[in-house]
C-alpha cells in the first residue's frame, strides 16, 4: 500500500510539472508576442490587407498600360499608314 501511495505522488507531483510547464511556455509565448507586436509597431511595415490591395491596383494598372500601350501602337501604325498614302 505504501508503494501505491509513493506512485500516486509520484503521478501527481509529474501532472502538476507538467501544468507548471504548460503554464510556463504559455507566458513565454505571450511575452513573446507583445515583444515582436512591439517590435513590428516601431518598424514601417503594412499590414497583408494593406499590401493585398496595393497589389491589385497595381496588378489592374499594368492591365490598363498594357491596353493603353496597344492602343497607342495601333493609332501610330494608323497614323504612319496615312502620311504614307499622303505621300504617294
């Protein structure tokens, strides 16, 4: 009976090392996190939304250049065509 009651605290006192121990890396991770938001807030960074956004609208800028640009080439193949025939 006494061997059972040496392994019952033996079992406890591992389940509450095992709590302190969760318990520890739990504030570890939490003073962790405040030190990096900290960190990030002193820092000039954007936010995923903000960086998403800006990469839309560039994404739809470049599609407009694009269309712009080929409609720019194709006025000047127009214009070059007339003073060609102007020309002759």
């Amino acid at each position: 009976m006494a061997q059972n009651k040496v392994f019952e605290d033996l079992t406890r006192l591992m389940a509450d090392a095992t709590e302190m121990a969760q318990g520890v890396r739990r504030e570890a991770e939490t003073a962790m996190k405040s030190q990096l938001e900290r960190l990030l807030a002193t820092m000039d960074v954007v936010t995923r939304e903000e960086f998403e956004a800006v990469k839309q609208m560039a994404a739809k800028a470049r599609d407009e250049n694009e269309r712009l640009s080929a409609r720019l080439a194709a006025f000047e193949a127009e214009l070059a065509q007339k003073a060609k025939a102007a020309g002759n």
